[in-house]
C-alpha cells in the first residue's frame, strides 16, 4: 500500500498559532521535544526527534514513547476544530503498532474524523523517518495507527 503522506503543506495561520500556544502551556510535551510541522482545521502534523531517552533497549522509539505521541497529535487536531477557549481531554484511543518505530524522527499525522459538540474522534498515523524525505514522503514508514476519541469541554467558569 502507498503512503502519500506529504511533509509540507500550507498552515492555516490562525489554526498554527493555537496549536503553538497550546504546545507552548504544555511542559510534557515541551519536555518530548515535540514540533508542529503545519496545522489546519481538523488536521495536523507534529514531529518527535529521536532521543536516547525515548528508545527501549533495541534503539527503537519505546512504545510508551510512540502511545504518548499518539495522543497528543489526535489531541491537537481535535484542538484545531475546538471553539475558542475549549478544552479537549481524550476519552480512549486505540494503538495498532505496525512496525518498529525508527528513524531521525517521527512524524504524527492528526485528522479529525468526527467533531460533535461534546465528541470528537481522531485518527492517527505515526511514521518514522528514516532519511531526509524533503517533501514527497519518500523515506517515511507508516509504524503505528490510531483511533481516538476526545470529549471537548467549555470554558471554565
């Protein structure tokens, strides 16, 4: 099966700079290494490098690693479609780990599949890098899959 996945792709300026305010009060995801590469409504890219600290014994990113991964950028495309001021918390989601995760960096792709008023569900794909794909996708390798489901909450009175 093809992967078409492309690296770039223009941002929705307003949708980038809530995800990065987001990404900004968030010390866990700072503290991963975490990047946008763009955002749009309902969809997004994230960037995790590789790190010592997030391999297992075999040099592979740990499946801990790749699960939190998961769940932040199925969060972040819940994020996008969100009302101003909204929360979102994940509800459940589901891992289907395809291969070992390996490469310079992986890169998580977040799609909304639904957003209802209190429900929004995600799908994830991870890839890992592993040579300098440029922007066709050439060198990426799909190695983890998800579903997600996130409840959104108001602002806080």
């Amino acid at each position: 099966m093809a992967e078409t996945f492309a690296l770039t792709r223009t941002s929705d300026p307003a949708v980038l700079a809530h995800l990065e305010a987001v990404l900004a009060s968030q010390s866990f995801s700072q503290a991963m290494g975490l990047g946008i590469l763009w955002a749009t409504r309902g969809d997004c890219a994230l960037t995790l490098p590789a790190r010592p600290d997030l391999t297992q014994q075999d040099g592979f990113f740990h499946g801990g690693a790749v699960a939190a991964f998961v769940d932040v950028a199925g969060g972040y495309a819940a994020w996008s479609i969100a009302p101003p001021g909204h929360n979102v918390l994940t509800v459940e989601y589901k891992t289907n780990f395809l291969k070992p995760a390996v490469g310079r960096r992986l890169i998580g792709h977040g799609r909304v599949k639904r957003g209802g008023k209190s429900l929004i569900v995600t799908e994830i794909d991870i890839y890992g890098e592993t040579d300098a794909a440029g922007t066709t996708g050439a060198g990426l390798s799909l190695c983890a899959t998800a579903l997600q489901t996130l409840m959104q909450l108001p602002p806080a009175a």
